[in-house]
C-alpha cells in the first residue's frame, strides 16, 4: 500500500504542504503509512475565510438546524465505519474494541448533540435564566443570554483519539455556531482528514464551517483574534505552551486546556478478596490498563488498596494481565496492539524505569518484536517509599502502580496529591463510605464514578467519557470542562447581562432557546 499525503482543508480548498511533512507509522509494523505537511499553508487567510464565510453561514441557521447537521455528520460517519476502523488499526494499532470508543465514541456523540440541540428548536440566543427585577421599578430587569461567538474555533488535538478527540469538540462548537478548524495531532491525523474528506465530499456542511489543518501547528497561533477560541487536548507541556503564547494573551483568547491526568482506583475497606467490590475492582483497573494500550488520558495509573489486600489485589491483576495477548490487531487473537509509535515506547519504558526508582515491577512480559509493542506493567510501590513519581509522573501506555493506604484518609490525601485529576473510580458494597469519597475527592477530580455492587455490570467504564457529563478535570489535568451536556455550549458564547424593560427582555428571550 502506498502512503498517502494528507492535505489540509483550509480556505474552502484542500492544499498541499511545501514538503511532505511527518511520516504516519503502522505501529505494529514500523511502515510508514501516511505523510502530513503543512509547511506553506496560509493559515492566517485560513482563519480569516472561516471566520468571514464559515462563522456567517452557521449564525444564520437556529440551534435546530445546526443540530441536524450534527445529525447528518453522524449518518455520513457511520456508513463508512468499517473504513475508519482500518485506519484506527493500521496508523494507531487499534483493535477492533479500541477503534469503536474512538469511531463509535464520535458517533454517539455527535447523535446526542444533534437531539439535545434539537430542544433548543428554531433559536439563536441561550437563555440562561428569567428576567429578574433589578431595583424598586417593577419593569426595570435583567437577565442573562448567550450570544454565539464570532470567531473560530481552533481544536488542537492529542493523537490518542484522532476521531472522538474531533468530534466531541466539534459537534458542540458547531451547535453552537462557532465555525471549526481542526488541528489533529500529527501522529494519527489520517483518520480526522478522511473523515473530514467525507463530509466535504457528501456537501453535509455550510461552506466554510468545517477546516483541517494537517501536519504541525506552524504559526497558526499568531493569527488567532479575539472571538476566536481554543480547545486544546494533549500533554501538560503543550498545553502551557499554548496558554502563554503572545498573541493568544495579548487577544484575550478563550483556552480550553484538557491535558495529563494521574487517575486513581480506589478498592474500599470492604473490599476483602471474593467480595464484588474486590470483583468488579480487578475488572477495571485491567480493562483501563490495556484498553487502548493504555493510552487514554482517564486511564486508571494509581491503584489505591489497603495495606493487608496488596498482595491479594497484586495477584488477582497480575493473574488478569497474564491473559492479555499482546500484537498486531490485524490478529484477531490480539487483546491489546502496539503503542502510537516508537517515540511512545521509549517514552513508556523510560517512565517504567523511573517509576521503577520507588515501585517494584510485578508483572512485565517480554513483548514481540518488531514494532511498537509494550507489556502491560504492574508495579507496587516499596512500603517505605513516599510514593513522589507514582503522583508525578504519567506513563501514557499500559501501566499502573498498585498503591498501600492505611486507613480512608490516607487514601483520599494520596488520590488528591495526583494534583487534579480527570477521573476516579472508588469501589465498595457501603454508599455512606461511597458518599464520603465523593465529598473528599471531587475538589481534586473532574469525575468520580462510584462503583457499588448494583452498577458494578452497568457503568461503561471508568475511563469512558459521556457527552451528558462533564470531561475535563482541575489542576495539572488543564483545569478544562468540555461537554456535560448543553453547558458545553457557554465555552462558545458571551454571556451578556441584558437590563431593559420587562416587554424588551421577553423580547430577547423569543430568540433564544432554555437549556435549563
Ligand atoms: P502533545 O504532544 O502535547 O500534542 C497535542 C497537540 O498539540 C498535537 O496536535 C500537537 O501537534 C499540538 N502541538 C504541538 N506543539 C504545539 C504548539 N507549540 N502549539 C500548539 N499546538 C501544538 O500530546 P500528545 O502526545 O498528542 O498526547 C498525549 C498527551 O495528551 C498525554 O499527556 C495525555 O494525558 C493527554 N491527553 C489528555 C486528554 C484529556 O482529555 N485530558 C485526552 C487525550 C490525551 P503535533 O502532533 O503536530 O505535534
């Protein structure tokens, strides 16, 4: 197969870069697949065209038929699933349950969005409460609205989920109004520019509302102006790259930051060996370790046990791991496929290596040859050990650290020293000791999935993300809050404070749908 060059889709046109760019690897290969450049692209002309065309054409339909254009991305995606599905495998190692969170993911998403957005039927405003009087005049009041922005919506991504890490943010800026450029992560851009060349080609979109850039950033950041807003996902590093760039702070640019996160299991002091909580415990610290080898930014790193069930625990997981096969997904006997690419090996094994300054390795099979292929690790933190680089250091891949506490306490103060995190998940038959984790936890974490024996078969996952439910977590985890309904949508409005007449205001609110 020959590798394909990826051209971005900027200014209502697809462009080549000057030069082929970056190589897109097979992980489990090493074959390069794909090139994505983007030396040469005008991306201050690409801004400006989304902001004048695509920014006109979007705030002229109602949230209603903006919603059906989610609905209609959402169709023309799933009938090329299987497509998306061989790229997932080919330049990200899938298998084929690791493809459908990202593929399926993007889909469902985009399908909630379009029947949420429908409620808001044929407006243009957000109301966000009622008119309020505002002094001793009866008909003097006020209230608030959100007004669509007018600019772009630049939506930087990690390579991790090169589809739902698009369309979570793009379905709900498009709601919204808010034309899109899309920067994938380099690495795996192939799947969003093929999905993006599908909707292009089937005309689903207004001219202008949806752009690609493939390959690096470049100078797209010293065109940004103010209106226009960024929704990062990737490393803590980028990230503050991005946050302190001159020209975003000097426009007063709006920064969605979603980045690095060290997300905690906590198994409750109940949770004796044969227990359910222990059960449904084991089950999802190995689901979280190998689904997509680990490369998910909810992955469950520090496995919290109390100090007398570290050995029980260690060796129900160990004993899970073992069963793991490890390869080329194109192998339909393989459970989890290679890391992204080398660079990501060698990151994971150099962070095994320093999480090995204080943890013991319990588990860690040789893997094959020949690609990018990691064991999934266990670690177990040495008894006397502090415990600093378990709550500092994320190895992005399938590895995770089991974790001693003496008593409650000490387990929530360990959860908490991650220094904000996206997702916990704690595990017991007692829901007054569940509320309590709740209360002690939910400064530190975006979300806490609270497993008691009734949901331990019905909840997706500790690491999935719902569109109905907030995503994104405080401290080093980006302090970002996307999704969780229909309050995605303030990151792309003004929230205007109106004062006028009660008949003016009732005005207003004609136009605009209630999202409460
Ligand atoms: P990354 O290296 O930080 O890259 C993220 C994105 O930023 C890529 O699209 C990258 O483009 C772009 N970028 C690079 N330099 C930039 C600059 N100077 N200005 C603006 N953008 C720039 O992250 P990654 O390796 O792709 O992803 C792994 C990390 O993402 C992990 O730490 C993981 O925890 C985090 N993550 C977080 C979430 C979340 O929701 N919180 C989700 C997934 C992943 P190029 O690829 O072209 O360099």
């Amino acid at each position: 197969m020959e590798a394909v060059d990826l051209k971005s889709f900027v200014s209502g046109k697809w462009v080549a870069g000057s030069d082929r760019g970056t190589a897109l690897v097979n992980p489990s290969n090493g074959v390069t697949v794909a090139w994505a450049g983007s030396r040469g692209v005008d991306l201050s002309a690409a801004l400006d065209y989304s902001r004048r065309v695509g920014g006109q054409n979007l705030r002229q339909l109602t949230y209603a038929s903006r919603a059906a254009l989610l609905g209609r991305i959402a169709e023309t995606l799933a009938a090329h699933r299987e497509r998306w599905n061989d790229i997932s495998r080919i330049n990200s190692g899938c298998t084929k349950s690791d493809a459908a969170l990202d593929v399926d993911g993007s889909i469902g998403t985009l399908k909630y969005f379009a029947r949420l957005g429908a409620k808001l039927g044929e407006t243009s405003l957000l109301a966000d409460d009622q008119p309020a009087q505002l002094t001793r005049a009866q008909n003097f009041q006020g209230c608030h609205v959100g007004v669509p922005l007018h600019g772009v919506a630049i939506l930087i991504n990690a390579f991790n989920f090169p589809a739902w890490g698009l369309w979570e943010k793009a379905a709900v800026s498009i709601l919204a109004g808010v034309p899109v450029l899309a920067k994938p992560a380099t690495a795996t851009a192939w799947l969003a520019q093929e999905m993006v060349e599908s909707l292009i080609a089937a005309n689903v979109l207004p001219e202008g509302s949806l752009s690609i850039l493939c390959g690096s950033v470049g100078d797209l950041l010293d065109h940004v102006c103010f209106g226009d807003v960024v929704s990062f996902t990737g490393s803590a590093s980028t990230g503050a790259m991005v946050r302190w760039h001159d020209r975003v702070r000097a426009q007063g640019i709006r920064v969605n930051v979603e980045a690095d996160s060290l997300n905690s299991a906590i198994l409750g002091p109940d949770g004796a060996a044969g227990t359910p909580a222990f059960q449904f415990f084991v089950r999802e610290v190995v689901r979280e370790m190998t689904i997509k080898a680990g490369q998910k930014c909810t992955a469950i790193r520090r496995i919290l046990v109390p100090a007398d069930r570290v050995q029980g625990v260690t060796e129900a997981i160990a004993a899970e791991l073992a069963k793991v096969v490890v390869g080329d997904p194109s192998d339909l006997s393989v459970s989890m496929g290679p890391v992204v690419n080398d660079a990501q090996r060698t990151g994971v094994e150099d962070g095994v290596r320093t999480l090995s300054r204080e943890a013991e390795i319990v588990f860690n099979p040789r893997p094959p040859s020949g690609g990018a292929f990691v064991a999934p690790t266990l670690l177990k933190l040495h008894p006397e050990s502090e415990g600093r680089l378990v709550n500092e250091v994320e190895v992005f891949g399938p590895v995770a650290t089991v974790i001693p506490y003496r008593n409650s306490e000490e387990a929530f103060e360990i959860a908490r020293r991650g220094g904000g995190s996206l997702a916990a998940s704690v595990y017991s038959a007692d829901s007054e000791y569940l509320a309590g984790a709740a209360a002690a936890l939910g400064s530190s974490t975006g979300r806490i999935l609270l497993v008691d024996p009734t949901i331990g078969d019905l909840h997706p996952g500790h690491g999935v993300v719902l569109p109905s439910l907030t995503h994104g977590g405080p401290g080093r985890a980006g302090g970002g809050e996307e999704l969780g309904g229909l309050n995605g949508l303030w990151f792309y409005h003004q929230k205007v404070a109106l004062q006028g007449s009660d008949t003016t205001l009732k005005q207003v609110l004609t136009r605009a749908g209630n999202p409460r």
